[in-house]
C-alpha cells in the first residue's frame, strides 16, 4: 500500500483526492494536513512537519494555496518524501530550486493540469502554434480561485511560445487599450496575451484560439467536475516512487 498524506484535504480538491485514494486498491490516506481541519476519518495535522513526525508517509499530495505550497514542500522533499503537487503560482525557478533541496531518490512531481483534455489541449495548441502567427488563451474558472491567470493558461502560453519562436504576433497590444481599461489585451506571458474569467458556474475551462490569414482555429477544453483530475493524481501518486529529480507536466507519465 502506498501510504498517502493529503495537505489540504477539506478543500475543494484535496477533499476529492481524499476519495480517490481511498477507493483505489493499493493506496490509502494515513493523514491530513490542513489548518482548517474538518472531521476526518484519519489523523490530522495543521502542519507538513508534525504529520511526517506522526506518521510514516510515502506519498505528499498538495492542494493547497500558492502562498503555503513552498513551506510544505521545503519540508517534506528534504526529509524523503515523494511529493505530488497540483498547487498552481509557483514559478518554474522555485520548482527547481525546491527540488535542489530533496534527498536522494525523491521525486517532486507537479502538474499545473492533472486532466489527460487539458494535457492534450496544450500539445494539439504545441502542434498548431508554428502555423498561426497569432494566438492567445482565455481561461474561466469559478470564482473562489486565488490566482490568475491559472497554472495550465501559463504552461499553455510557455508552450505556445516555445514552439512559435522566433515567429511574432503582429495584433495590437497593450498601446490599443483605452484609458480606464487597462488590461482589455489580457496579461502577456512571454508574449502570449491571457484573459482570465472568473464566475460562478464554471469549474475550469480554457480556449486557445489561433488565427492566421482568413481563418481561425479554437481548441477548448471543459472540467466540470473535480473528478476529472482524480485518475491523473492517482497516476501521479503511483509513478514518484519510481523516480527522483523534478517531473513536471502529466504528459512525462502518461503512456
Ligand atoms: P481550496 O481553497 O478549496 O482548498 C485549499 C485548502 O488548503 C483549504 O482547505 C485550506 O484550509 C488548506 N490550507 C491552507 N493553508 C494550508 C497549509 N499551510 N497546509 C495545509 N493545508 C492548507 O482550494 P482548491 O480549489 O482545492 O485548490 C487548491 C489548489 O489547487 C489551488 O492552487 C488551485 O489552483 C489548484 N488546482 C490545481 C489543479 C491541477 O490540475 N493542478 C486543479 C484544480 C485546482
């Protein structure tokens, strides 16, 4: 058994992957980690470092908040313990420079989208970037998100930037927005502008829509449900005791 601490497990996704684990065969949840901690039907902590005190732990799954990821982290990779975040707001240098801090054998794993659609939406936007001189990222998510633009718009706009080089947009920016509506062009991440909607109703959701000479082409993809990144974290949870070093992105583990 894969013995699993879940940090921030009475949210809205570690409550989820509270279910998963327990309904999978060959994990279980040995504690919770969460500040605001509800009844539970496993020992909880407030802190990464009383649980891994505590218990004997395999497996750190988090989703928590980008200001509390980095700490849970620095404690838990140093002391051996395989992490699978889904935490999005942590840059890409303090990634790695977590991952400089964990011992031997220990995997941090990080996916800024645990669904296999959205994972296939930023290749199917990888392969279209090269033909279309312009391209730019709407996401929606549900109104409680405390980041924008969200984890999967950035990597989405990494990518697009990666596989577009050296090719430049030529739509108007930021010098084409009226006084008082600053930000109407989105934010630019390396150079891809990203337009973040936050409403009720939505779960998460992203367009990329590409456009060159007299045609357009608009990949979309819907969560509507949290169970949706449930078989991507269990993928996770199952693959970091295989490996070491730093894995991001759910496309290095899907087969
Ligand atoms: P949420 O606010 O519902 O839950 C966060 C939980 O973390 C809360 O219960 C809070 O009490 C707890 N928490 C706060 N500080 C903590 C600490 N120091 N230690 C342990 N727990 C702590 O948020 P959510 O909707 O579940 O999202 C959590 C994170 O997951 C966000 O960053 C969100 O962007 C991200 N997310 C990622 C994916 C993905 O596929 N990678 C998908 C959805 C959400």
């Amino acid at each position: 058994m894969i013995r699993v601490a879940v940090a921030g497990y009475a949210g809205r996704m570690g409550s989820a992957v509270v279910d998963a684990v327990t309904a999978a065969d060959d994990m279980e949840v040995v504690c919770g980690i969460d500040p605001h901690a509800a009844e539970a039907a496993f020992p909880v902590f407030e802190t990464v470092d009383a649980a891994l005190d505590a218990a004997e732990v395999d497996v750190l799954v988090d989703f928590t908040q980008p200001d509390v990821v980095a700490g849970n982290l620095a404690v838990a990779l140093p002391r051996g313990v395989d992490c699978v975040v889904g935490t999005t707001g942590l840059s890409n240098e303090a990634l790695q420079e977590l991952a400089a801090t964990a011992a031997e054998g220990t995997c941090l794993f990080y996916a800024p989208n645990f669904t296999t659609g959205a994972v296939l939406m930023m290749e199917f936007a990888r392969a279209a970037a090269p033909y279309f001189p312009e391209a730019e990222v709407i996401e929606f998510h549900h109104c409680n998100k405390k980041d924008a633009p969200s984890g999967t718009a950035v990597r989405t706009a990494e990518i697009i930037a990666e596989a577009r080089a050296p090719r430049m947009s030529e739509a108007p920016g930021r010098e084409t927005e009226m006084p008082g509506a600053q930000g109407a062009r989105g934010a630019l991440v390396d150079g891809v502008p990203v337009h973040s909607v936050r409403s009720m109703g939505f779960v998460a959701s992203q367009e990329v829509v590409f456009g060159s000479l007299g045609q357009t082409l608009t990949i979309r993809h819907d969560s509507w449900d949290r169970t949706s990144y449930m078989p991507g974290v269990l993928l996770g949870i199952r693959s970091v005791g295989e490996r070491d070093g730093i894995v991001v992105g759910l496309e290095n583990l899907m087969a």
